[in-house]
C-alpha cells in the first residue's frame, strides 16, 4: 500500500520530493560514522573499545539509514517495518555508547552483572517489535507511523537514564583522576554527552510535536561525536592509534564537500565545488604526507629515548653491581688487613727470641766462641733485625689502613731527631762504601709539634732506602725553614725534611704511583729486593 503522497525513488534513497538537507544531514553523517568506526577498528589491532565504536558506528548509520528510507519512500509496508526496529536500534545505540564509556575509562571489559543489566534494559524493545505496543497503526495521509506512547517513553526515558548515568560515572571519576586524565575524561563525556542529548531530545521533541523534521538535525551530534574522537587519537593517542587523525580529517572534509552534489542544482555551483574538492584533494594529499613524515620523526625520537632509556637502564645495572662489587672487595681488604695484623702479631714472638739468643751467643754467655762463629752469629742477629723490621712494617701498615694508628704529638727539635737517624744508619753506609751526611740548618729551628716516632720512621725508612739503591756516592739529609713565600709553603711553621743520594732515581712515569701501597719500581728488585715500599 502507497501513501496519498506517492514518491518516485532511485536507489531506494534519492528522490526530488524531499528537501537537499535531508541528504546532507544524512549521508555524510553515515560515511563519516562509519569511516572513523572501521579506522580505529583495524587500527586499534580489533581491540574490545574498537570494537565496541564500530558497534556504535554501524547501529548509528543503521538507524540514520532507515531514517532516511522513511523519509524518501512512500511504501506504508516498508516504512511500518523499518519503524518498529528504530525504538530498538535507539536504545542499542545508548547502551552501546554508555559500555564505550565504561570500556575507555576503566581499560577493561564490564563485569557480568552490568551486561545483564543491558540485556535487561534492551529486552523489552526486542520482544515488542511485532506488537501494537510498539506502533499502533499508520497514518497514510502523511506517510507515517503511530507510536504507541508508553513505548515511545520508555525508550527515550531509557536515554535520558543513560546520559545521567555517564554524567554521574564521569563526575566521580573525574575527581579519582590526576590532571591529564581528568582533561581527557572531561573531552570525552563532553563528546559523548552531547550526541545522546542531540539524538534523544531531537527525537522526543519529534515525536511530541508530531514534526519529524526535526530528528535530522539531531544527527550532527554524531559529527562533533566523531570529531571529538579524532581530537582525542591525535592528542592523547586513543585507542593506541598514533598521529592519524589528519587522514580522518581529510577525509571527513571530502565527504561532506562532495555530499553537496546531492542538493546543488546550479552548474556553477556545481564547478566551484568540483574544484574545491579537487584542491581539497590537493592539499589534503600533501597535508596527509607532511603528518606522516613528522610520524616517522616522532617515532624514530621515541625509538632513540627508548635506547636512550635502556642503556641508562643498563649503566644503572652495571652501576650497581659495581658498587656491590667494591663493597665486596672492601670487606676482602678489610679481612686481608685483619689477617697481616694477625700474621705480624704472630710473628712478632721468633725474631724477638732469635734477636735474644743471638745476643747472648755474641756476648759469650754460651761460652767463648771462634771468630768465624762470632761472624756466623752476627749475619743471623743481622738478619733477623731485617725480619723485625719487616714485621713492624706490616703492623703499620695494617694499623693504618684500619685506623688504628694511635699519635702522640709533643714539641720536638726536628734536627735532633734527623741527627738520631744518621747515627743510627751510618754504619751501614760504611759498608757499602757510602757517604751518609746530615746538612744542618744555619740557625737553630724553633720546636714543633709532631709525633717523634712517626717522624723518626719516616726519615728512616726515606734514608734507608737511598743507602739500599745508591751503589756508589752518599746520602744526604737537609733541614730547612720553610718561608711563606716560597713554593708549596704552606705557612711560616712548616719544615722541610729533604733526603737525596746519588742512585738509580725514579723514572717519571713512575712517579704518579710513588705513594701508592706496596708500590715499587720496576728495576729495584735486581739491585735490593728489600725495599720499603
């Protein structure tokens, strides 16, 4: 059966008989809708939000689609028919944007109970469909169906219930949230806000007005719906999609541009759109390649931070460990340290005992002996000296390097302690045929305060090593004051102590090792393998 009215149709849609801006509310509303819903679907790598946007996209354009059918065909069998499920796709279409809703903000699928809930709500208009509760009867006179009222409020009440429940969820999530999250979470409920309250209310007021030319206005809400979309893939990258946002532009721009042929009659009109369209094709090509150049920059930056990241992930790791290392060879050093203290204490008792037989033996209190046996005993008491010696170095060393070292500073005249080493180590160098000479200071020097013992080994060990690599000359102490102007004098009460001789010297390049512990050079073994060290 035709309505009174009675429309000539090509393709099912297009007809003269209905006003341009029916088609450009419509068509581009659809192809936008869903060129943005299969986007982030395939984008998105087929994900549950992608998803749930193409189940919106499609049901929308559904909708849209058939309501515009209605609209351009006078068939009261097809327009009844196509009217009954349009109460469903309305509460389908909600649904669906409130589970986007939730999907976004929480990243994850919504439990059981709230899918129940959906079923529950969508229900009635699937079991309805087929009955008078749904549409009453049709009107032929103006080609258009009769809603039965209850069921008209109950699915537009169910919209209303919906925008107050995203409201309400936005509203207490927003606060949970810090400052970049609330931003996107405020440009989505604005978004999504806005298209239900254009859908539904353009509809009910349609309805209750009995003026469906109203509806179609309702459907941009759609295209500031997706523009918010796009908005968000290109500012906080939604739905993991990087900088595309231009392409959906571009595109947008084109179908509603060339959407204008639909209603456009004047052939002028027609070729400045045409050309417009062909420049749109133009610069939005050019647009679209300057976007993906700067993807792959920005892409290419990340992947630097990225490695940036990583190694200093790495130099961290190997950080550490290091440090675990040096703790660990710190406690090796410090048991090293223990066990030579140890050593040396232990060793302190023979040479003690050696050193007193020796002496006694020497003294004749064993009886007389030969002078061979006397040259016998003095090369043990000689040698055993040098082991106590030794054993007193590493009681120092070990003191030192565990903080042991105890000091007695008193006033002390440095020249008598430096005259005291000369006394002490001069027939050694008589020995070995050197000459060992202390330069006294032309004056008196005033006392200073110092640990004696310390000062005296000190000297000592300096002129016993030069008597022990000095093959021929002498060893030479000076004393002198230390006047503040001259080099590395610190102040007007500082003394310096010089011991020089006549052997083998210090290469250079050894000289930045020369205070270093246990640190010798490289050709001093072959002349003494004695040394202090």
């Amino acid at each position: 059966m035709l309505c009174l009215d009675n429309i000539n149709t090509t393709f099912f849609i297009f007809s003269d008989a209905v006003p341009s801006v029916l088609y450009y509310s419509h068509l581009p509303t659809i192809f936008v809708a869903l060129f943005l819903g299969l986007f982030v679907y395939f984008k998105s790598g087929r994900n549950l939000l992608g998803k749930v946007l193409l189940s919106i996209s499609l049901s929308f354009s559904l909708w849209t689609f058939i309501n515009l059918i209605i609209w351009t065909n006078s068939n009261s069998e097809w327009i009844i028919f196509l009217w009954s499920i349009l109460g469903f796709l309305y509460i389908f279409i909600c649904l669906s944007v409130l589970y986007f809703f939730c999907v976004y903000l929480d990243k994850q699928d919504i439990n059981l109970i709230k899918k129940l809930i959906f079923l529950l709500i969508i229900l009635p208009s699937i079991v309805l469909i087929p009955t008078s509760l749904d549409l009453t009867s049709f009107d032929l006179t103006n080609c258009e169906a009769v809603e039965n009222a209850s069921f008209n409020n109950y699915y537009y009440g169910v919209g209303f219930l919906i925008f107050i429940w995203i409201f309400f969820l936005s509203f207490f999530r927003y606060w949970k949230s810090d400052r970049f999250a609330r931003k996107e979470i405020l440009i989505l409920t604005v978004g999504v806000e806005l298209f239900l309250l254009s859908f539904f209310t353009t509809g009910y007021l349609a309805s209750f007005l009995n003026n469906f030319e109203l509806e179609q206005y309702g459907l941009f809400g759609m295209t500031f719906f997706m523009g918010v979309l796009a908005y968000m893939i290109v500012k906080f990258q939604a739905f993991n999609i990087k900088l595309i946002g231009t392409q959906a532009l571009v595109f947008s721009l084109f179908i509603l541009i060339a959407s204008q042929f639909a209603f456009i009659q004047n052939p002028i009109n027609r070729a400045l759109t045409g050309i417009t369209l062909i420049l749109l094709t133009i610069f939005g090509y050019s647009l679209i390649n300057s976007v993906k150049r700067e993807v792959r920059q920005r892409e290419a930056l990340a992947v630097a931070n990225r490695e940036i990241s990583e190694r200093k992930e790495e130099l961290q790791k190997i950080s550490d460990h290091l440090s675990e290392a040096n703790a660990k060879l710190k406690e090796l050093d410090n048991a090293k340290t223990e066990f030579v203290s140890i050593v040396a204490h232990q060793l302190q008792s023979p040479p003690t005992t050696i050193k007193g037989y020796s002496k006694l033996l020497e003294e004749g209190s064993y009886g007389e002996l030969s002078s061979e046996q006397k040259d016998v005993i003095k090369k043990i008491y000689n040698a055993n000296e040098q082991q106590v010696e030794f054993v007193a170095d590493l009681l120092s060393v070990s003191r030192l390097e565990s903080g042991r070292v105890s000091f007695n500073f008193e006033n002390c005249q440095v020249q008598d302690i430096c005259q005291e080493v000369v006394d002490n180590l001069v027939i050694k160098a008589k020995e070995k045929g050197l000459n060992l000479e202390f330069k006294r200071p032309e004056k008196i020097l005033p006392e200073i305060k110092i640990d004696r013992a310390k000062i005296r080994e000190s000297i000592t060990n300096l002129v016993d090593n030069a008597i022990k690599y000095t093959k021929r000359g002498g060893v030479v102490i000076s004393l002198k004051g230390c006047s503040l102007g001259e080099e590395k004098c610190l102040s007007v009460d500082h003394l310096r102590i010089k011991v020089s001789d006549t052997g083998i010297g210090i290469p250079a390049d050894e000289i930045p090792y020369l205070f270093s512990k246990f640190s010798r050079g490289k050709d001093v073994k072959r002349l003494n393998a004695g040394g202090t060290g």
